[in-house]
C-alpha cells in the first residue's frame, strides 16, 4: 500500500513539476504518455490546471494604507527596540543593585567579601627534657662477637 501512495505522490509531484516547466527531457516525455494513456492523471492536470488558473486571477486585497508609511512604521519599531531595551536593562540593573545595597545593611552576618583563611597555631607545651650521659636509661647490648671460624668460613674460596 506504501508503494501505491508513494508511486502517487512521485506522479503527483512530477505532474506539479512538468506544470511549472521545471522537468528534464525525459521526464516531460513521460508525463506526456501519463496525460495520454491515463485517465487518473489527465484529471489530475485538469485539477490543477483549474488551480492554477485560480490562484493566477485572484484579485490581490487593496492596502488600508501606503507601502511608505507601513515601512515607515517598521523602522519607527525597530528603532525604538533598543532604547526600550537599553533602558530595561538600566532599570534592572538600578534595582539590582539597591537591592544589594539594602540587604548588606540589613544583614549583620559577616561580608562575601574575599578574607584570607587562618590555622589556629597549636600552643607550645614545655616539656622537660632528660638527657643521661653516663649511665644510659635502657640498656644498650654488646655487639656480639662472631666466632674465628665463621669469620674464616665466610672469607674462604671453596674448590671442588
């Protein structure tokens, strides 16, 4: 069924087409073996000839008024846009900023302004200090001597 509707939209377009005068050789040849063989397509083109013609001889609505004022008008709007908009946005920014102005009065919380941050420093506790210079407070052990035998084992060269 797609197939049918989009062969009839193809036709219908092309028909469109060869009406306005925009087809290629080919392609005006085949609508002009359509308008001769079928009868769907010959009242098609009849339709939209009538259409054509319709539109062509529709009587074109008089202006109230002259294309110079109606222009005049546009440009009087679109200059008068950006004062407008200039001025909004002065208004905006006056009202912004007696806002800002009232609320820091009315707050007593410290200012959003930019403060270096600090580190409370640990306080110095003194602390006494014992120092033991001839009799040492823990033992210190006697390096342990090693035997002759294993010192000459771990200097020797083993042969085999």
């Amino acid at each position: 069924m797609t197939n049918v509707v989009t062969l009839q939209r193809d036709r219908f377009e092309l028909l469109s087409a060869y009406l306005d005068g925009e087809v290629g050789a080919a392609e005006r040849k085949q609508v002009e073996e359509w308008l001769q063989n079928d009868t769907v397509v010959q009242g098609l083109y009849k339709r939209l000839l009538n259409l054509r013609s319709g539109m062509q001889n529709m009587p074109v609505p008089a202006t109230e008024q002259s294309v110079e004022k109606t222009v005049e008008q546009v440009l009087t709007r679109v200059e008068r846009q950006p004062k407008l908009r200039l001025i909004l946005g002065g208004v905006a920014a006056a009202a912004a900023l007696a806002l800002a102005a009232i609320s820091s009065l009315l707050t007593s919380e410290p200012s959003f302004s930019p403060q270096m941050a600090t580190t409370p420093q640990p306080k110095a506790t003194p602390e006494k200090l014992m120092i033991a210079i001839n009799n040492p407070v823990v033992e210190i052990p006697k390096p342990v001597q090693p035997s002759q035998e294993r010192i000459i084992m771990s200097r020797a060269l083993f042969i085999e």
